[in-house]
C-alpha cells in the first residue's frame, strides 16, 4: 500500500507499507516546494530526502495519533471493515478530512483522487447523526465519508454552508464539531464547555466561535473548527504527535513521556516566547477553571504554508472539577497533580523553570483578567449550576 500524504495541496510524501510495518517518505515534490529540512508537517518529521532510521518509530507514532480514540475508534473500524492497529489502512479509509490540513489517500485506488462534495442536512437529519455513533460514526456516510478526528468525546463533524448544514463526502473539509448533550452526571459538559471556551475568548486564548444549538429538541454543542480559516485547511498538530507520545502517554503520569517542561522546551525551540507566555496563560487558565484535562493532545502547534509555526488556540477547555475525577491535573504543576493543592507560586515557580521571565506578574495579570471575566459572563443555563462560584473560589486560592 502506498499512500499519498497532501499538504497545501502538494503531495509532501508517501506512506508506504511492507509486510510488517510502515514509514513515511518525503517527495522530491514536496522539499522542492517548503525547503530542505522544512517543518511545515511537523517539528519531528523535518523534510530531508533521507530519514532517519532511528527515528522510525517516532514517524509511525505521529501517523497513528491522526486516529481517534476510545468507541469512536472502534465504530470508525467497525464501518470501514478494518483490522485494529493498521494505521495506513484507517488512513486510506478516512484520511482525507483529518486535524489540521493534511489529505492522505490510496495511491493504488483506482477512485482516487476523490471529488469532494456535500449534502445538504436537515436538523432531523443531524439529531440522527448525532444519536447514532454505531452507524453513523463522525457523521461519515457509509461509502463516501472520509473524516476522522481525535478524542473520546461523542460528536460529529459537518460543513456549515450560507445555506445551512451538510455532510461531507469525498474528504471536503468539515468546518464544524458537535457534541450532543449527555446524560447522568455527564449532562452538564457541553454547557461547561461552552463557558469555558467564551471566557478563554475574552483572554484572548482562543478566537473560534462557539454556541449552544437545538436540533430538534437535542441540544449541542456547536464549535467552529480552529484549522479551517474560510473553508480552507490551515495544519497542525498536536503535543503528543511533536513529543513522540502514543495514546494515553498525554497524561504524565502514565510513562513519564510528556511534561509542561518539554511543551515549553518544544515552544521554545520552534516558535516565539510569545508563544512561551501564551502557554503559561493557558496553564493558568486551566487551573483557575478547574480543567484537568490540559494533556498534550489539547495543545498543538499551528503550522502556516510559508513556514510559522505558533501555539494553537486554546481548545477542549471544560470546567470539569466538579465532575466524578480524581481531582488530579493531566500534567503537573510545579511537580504537584492535585488541583486543589496547587497555588500562585507553583504556577509561577513552573514557569520560571521554563526560562519565562515575569513569570509572577503573568500570574497575576492572568488571574485578574480571568477573575473580571468570570463576574461579568454568567454561565448559561444548563450548566453546572455553583460554576461560576466555583471558579472564583479557585481564582481566589490561587492568588491568595
């Protein structure tokens, strides 16, 4: 199997498969068109005619992290009839509509390339979708459905038209995330999340719109993907993918792969130390909310065509402390995991480490702004209903 790995419209490279395993080739194509050693695919995979042997395993890893997690995961494998752990397989299924603006296809398919398209879909149409993650996963139709994306999350993903929804087909680029709401002790996340991300809106962590939207009675989630500008792909790609981590190795406790130091040290390497105090906002951000699951598959690296790379928008920010967890951060702050014992000057000693300068003041400057954001934005209804109280309580810990 070969497989065509599309960037900004040029083939950059090839997956190709033996009998055992797979790597990833650059194009002379591609390094014509970015550069000798450019990172436009990644920061771990530069473009050289010639790879490196002992980082074989590093490419596979960052492949593999293209592919979603947990039920949905299985439902994609279950629709396209594929074996578990054969990446370029899934790839050659739903590789055309993927995190960021890669589209990776079947060299050897004779019905490749695809001709992107849409359907139009009603809102009785999308409650269905969103009811049915068995037969429907993603929202991907049966023969032309293309998409995969990350996470364990229920949801799906469409095309937000001047006309209304559609699904995608043939790998035309979905523009939009929805999540469904849950029930039980699940029932208030979308609302939580919604709250979330409008105040990292007014922090200026994230500029993508979200909202709340009934279809058919069924409220979601609706949240404008942050890798498509205008209908167009912009790439990226996550910190598990830049750090060599696979699967739940995002979390820090599980193999020690993955820290804010090394997010840092990545940032520093390849983007601005503007980029450096936009991750320290970040942290201080999830912490004063309460959002646990800061992991290094919820931090990315924007990559533009003409080579920028900076920190992706803040996204996947749910106040999630008063939810059934075991009140532990994903990645430690200062060397502590436990929300409730991290202070201020934990979060200030951590970024100093990092070599961040005014490390204190970003503190407290964040803070601030979080705790002017926090009284002027109420939460909407359906949330969880001591939110807003909560995260003043967890503001005021924090700069106490």
């Amino acid at each position: 199997m070969r497989l065509a790995v599309e960037l900004y419209g040029t083939i950059v490279g090839r997956l190709e498969r033996d009998a055992r395993t797979f790597d990833f080739c650059p194009t002379e194509e591609g390094i014509e068109r970015f550069g000798a050693n450019s990172q436009v695919l990644s920061v771990a995979i530069p473009l050289t005619p010639a790879q490196r042997r002992d980082r074989v395993a590093r490419r596979r890893n960052w492949f593999a992290e293209l592919l979603p997690e947990g039920d949905q995961y299985d439902y994609l494998l279950a629709q396209g009839g594929l074996r578990r752990d054969d990446t370029p397989a899934f790839l050659a299924r739903y590789g055309r509509d993927v995190a960021g603006a890669l589209q990776i296809w079947d060299l050897d398919d004779p019905t490749e390339p695809k001709t992107p398209a849409t359907r139009t879909v009603t809102g009785a149409e999308i409650r269905a979708l969103l009811e049915d993650p068995i037969g429907s996963p993603l929202a991907n139709d049966p023969q032309l459905g293309k998409s995969s994306l990350g996470g364990v999350q229920p949801k799906i993903v469409l095309v937000r038209t001047p006309t209304g929804w559609a699904q995608a087909l043939g790998g035309y680029p979905t523009t939009h995330i929805l999540k469904p709401r849950l029930g039980g002790d699940k029932a208030t996340v979308i609302y939580d999340e919604e709250y979330g991300s409008r105040l990292a809106r007014r922090l200026g962590l994230a500029d993508f719109a979200t909202s709340i939207e009934q279809f058919v009675g069924l409220p979601t989630l609706v949240i404008e993907r942050y890798d498509r500008i205008g209908g167009e792909r912009v790439h990226q790609e996550d910190l598990s993918q830049v750090l060599g981590a696979g699967g739940n190795q995002k979390y820090q406790e599980i193999g020690g792969v993955v820290s804010l130091r090394r997010v840092a040290d990545a940032l520093k390497t390849h983007a601005s130390e503007a980029d450096l105090r936009r991750l320290a906002r970040m942290v201080v951000f999830a912490a004063g909310i309460g959002n646990l699951d800061l992991h290094t598959k919820n931090l990315g690296l924007l990559h533009l065509a003409d080579g920028e790379v900076t920190i992706a928008p803040a996204y996947d920010v749910v106040p999630q402390a008063h939810l059934p967890n075991d009140g532990r951060m994903a990645l430690a702050v200062n060397g502590k995991y436990r929300h409730g014992e991290i202070t201020g000057e934990d979060l200030a000693a951590e970024f100093a480490s990092w070599g961040l300068r005014r490390a204190p003041a970003t503190v407290d400057a964040t803070l601030e702004e979080l705790r002017a954001a926090v009284l002027s934005e109420p939460p909407l209804d359906g949330a969880f209903p001591a939110l807003q109280e909560q995260i003043l309580g967890f503001i005021d810990q924090l700069a106490a």
